[in-house]
C-alpha cells in the first residue's frame, strides 16, 4: 500500500491509540511514558477529564456559526486570557504560526499608520515563528527557509539574548517598528536569555515606538512556571501570541494586543472562518480553568526545578554532557554531538522526548506528570544519554 501522507515529517514508527495523563499507549498496547506532550500541546495530559467533559458538551450545542456573528464561549475566553495577562484584546486564529500572522499584519499597519512605508520588524537567531511564508521569513534557521524563497520581506535579524544589539538597529534603521521574540526559544533549543532580557527590550520598545511582541507559543499556558513566560520580568508586552498549550490539542491560536496595538486591526482587515469558533473556546477556557483551580503553572515550576537537579545528579561527571538547563517543563540537555538517535532508542524504551538543533535533547512534559513519572523519565533517559555517549563512534 502506498503512503498518501506527504512526506512533510520523518516519522517515527508507531501509532498511538490512546492515552491517560502522561501514559500513552500504541497499537500493540505497549505503554510509553510522554515525556514530550505532542510539543508543548498536551500541558494536562491527555484524555483530561474536563477538558473531555467540556469538548463533549459543546459539541452536542454548537460547534460552529462564523465570526459574522457573535460567539459567547469565544468572548468569555477572550475575558480570561486578558484578565490573566493584562492585555486589552484577542483575535482568534487556529494555530501558531496563524496567530504570528495576526502579530505581524499589526506591526505591519502599525507602521504604516505611523506614516512608514516599509516597516520593519527586528527577529532574532535561532528563532521558530511558523510555516507560513511570513513566519518562515521571520524564522532564523535556514532549514526551514530553503527553496521557499523569495521570502518575506521587512525582517531584521539579530542574536537572541543580546540587548545591545537591539539598542544599535535603533540607531541605524528607521524602518523598525516592533521586535518579534520568544522569552525563551524552543526549536532553537530552550535558549534562555539573561534575566533582565525582556525588561531591557521593554525599555528599548518604549524609548523607540516599537511594539514588543512575544511568541509565547510553546512557553505559554504555565508551562514555564508562570502563566505566561513574560511574567517572570514583571512586563506587558505589546503584542503575544499563544497557542500550542492553549486548548490541550484543539487547534487553535490566540493574538492578544495591549494599548495602541490592541487597537490597530479594524473591521475588514483581518478574519479566520475557524478562528475562535465554540468548540476550540470551550476546550481553551476548560484547559484554563484546571490550570487555575489546579495551580499547575506553580507545580511546573516546582516538577521543574526537581527534574533539574535529578538530570544534574543522575549525569553528574559524565563526559559528552554539555550542559543542562530549563525553566519550569521547558527543560534541555545539551550534549557536545549531534543525538539525534536518542530519539528512537527512548521509544524502544517506552520514553518519548525529542531532539532538536541537532545536539538538544528536549523535554516539554505535560504540567500533570507526577513525581513518581519524572523520576522514571529521568532513570531511562540517564542510561540512554550515558550508553549512547559511551559507545558513539563518532567521537
Ligand atoms: C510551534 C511554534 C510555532 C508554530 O505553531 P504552529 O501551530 O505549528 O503553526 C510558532 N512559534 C513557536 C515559538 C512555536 O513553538
């Protein structure tokens, strides 16, 4: 039988039919411990109780009307995103990349309300925005750019982390109008900037008029041990967009403005049939309420720190082993080659993680992961990372 899947991924091979919590189970009914969420998606597990209680009963009221009319369940949970951020206003969109659109058209008009004919919006290194030609182009990896040219223009890239250069662009483009950042990168590797990154760009946003915009995509939704990432500077941004956490794996995307950006897209100039619709807000506001009642951004930190120190013990002295970091469940351990195999060694193991920028080991596990599941994932993951570096040729 031939394959009508495009070959867009390299797939790993097994299918799952079905999960609890952080346990997964694949056709054969071999049990797997996720130690991944569907990247950053499943922050409370899957086959959460709630969330399945509020999906069943929305979808036996009204799936579906369009945004030509009003939608309670979309403003409700546009009321609990601002309150919980203190941002003005939302625009619905259904994925990621889909809500970067939506920040990116805001700076764009933004701009040129502001009599700027080509503005431009500063990206950095590194950096994962999306699939879309504009988020590709804001993209810093050339992975994910090549044979897609030509790209989108207006993008003015810098490294992560580093303020000053931010503070020279400044100086020299007239064009920019807003600075377009994840507090923290994921695919670029659970990069963390030092600790005053963000209030120096909210300080550089404000002395220039630019609009700090932040991709808070996989470090929203609790998953750094704040509800938002932001939270951790005691700043409001501009602009943010979430997504993956969001709805636990609804699809959906959310773009939320604050102050004069909350007011730049009018009637006509942005839309989504999708966006926003009852089925994706109801998923959104149950995800949000066990998040709240159930303090989770607080035990991500707490699960967090734990992981950390075990991963130290457990690696402790073991040569190849770069560094480990992490903030909250965004967690990476840094190896000094390419461990791309570490991925389906783990999954024979019954333990998914992921690798990404080649030479990270990524855990994003979900926010419900109990103590007794983190200590499991970091016993096999220990022996896998020191097997694989005892006995890789390549060194
Ligand atoms: C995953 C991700 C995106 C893209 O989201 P999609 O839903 O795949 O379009 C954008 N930005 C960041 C930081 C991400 O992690």
């Amino acid at each position: 039988m031939s394959d009508p899947i495009m070959s867009t991924y390299k797939r790993l091979p097994v299918h799952f039919k079905r999960g609890e919590g952080a346990w997964l189970w694949d056709t054969q009914d071999k049990r797997y411990l996720d130690a991944l969420s569907g990247i950053a998606v499943c922050g409370l597990g899957h086959a959460h109780p709630t969330v399945k209680a509020a999906l069943c009963q929305q979808a036996g009221e009204l799936i579906h009307t369009s945004n030509l009319y009003g939608i309670s369940r979309q403003e409700e949970l546009g009321a609990t995103l601002t309150r919980l951020s203190g941002m003005d206003k939302v625009f619905f969109a259904n994925s990621g990349a889909e809500a970067n659109e939506a920040a990116i058209k805001i700076a764009r008009l933004y701009g040129h309300n502001r009599d700027i004919d080509s503005p431009a919006i500063v990206v950095m290194e590194n950096s994962f925005h999306g699939r879309t030609l504009a988020t590709l182009s804001a993209t810093g990896s050339r992975k994910v750019q090549a044979g897609f040219e030509p790209l989108v223009s207006g993008f003015v890239r810098v490294p992560h982390g580093d303020a000053e250069s931010l503070r020279i662009v400044a100086q020299n483009n007239p064009n920019v109008v807003a600075v377009l950042v994840e507090p923290i990168q994921g695919e670029g590797g659970i990069n963390i900037p030092p600790d005053d990154y963000l209030n120096q760009l909210r300080d550089i946003c404000d002395a220039n008029e630019w609009l700090l915009m932040l991709d808070e995509i996989q470090t929203g939704m609790g998953r750094s041990g704040r509800m938002f990432a932001h939270q951790h500077n005691d700043i409001i941004p501009d602009v943010m967009t979430l997504a993956k956490g969001l709805a636990n794996g609804v699809p959906i995307g959310a773009c939320l403005a604050h102050g004069a950006a909350a007011e730049v897209l009018g009637a006509g100039t942005h839309g989504s049939t999708f966006g926003g619709n009852p089925l994706a807000c109801a998923a959104a506001s149950a995800v949000i309420d066990v998040l709240e009642s159930e303090q989770l951004a607080e035990r991500a930190e707490q699960l967090g720190s734990k992981i950390l120190a075990d991963l130290a013990d457990a690696l402790e002295g073991v040569a190849g082993v770069e560094e480990i970091r992490g903030c909250g469940l965004l967690i990476a351990i840094e190896l000094d080659r390419s461990c791309g195999e570490l991925v389906t060694t783990a999954l024979e193991q019954g333990l998914l993680i992921n690798v990404t920028a080649d030479t990270t080991v990524r855990l994003l596990p979900p926010l419900v992961m109990s103590d007794e599941q983190s200590d499991e994932m970091v016993n096999i993951l220990a022996e896998l990372i020191k097997q694989f570096l005892s006995t890789d040729q390549d060194q």
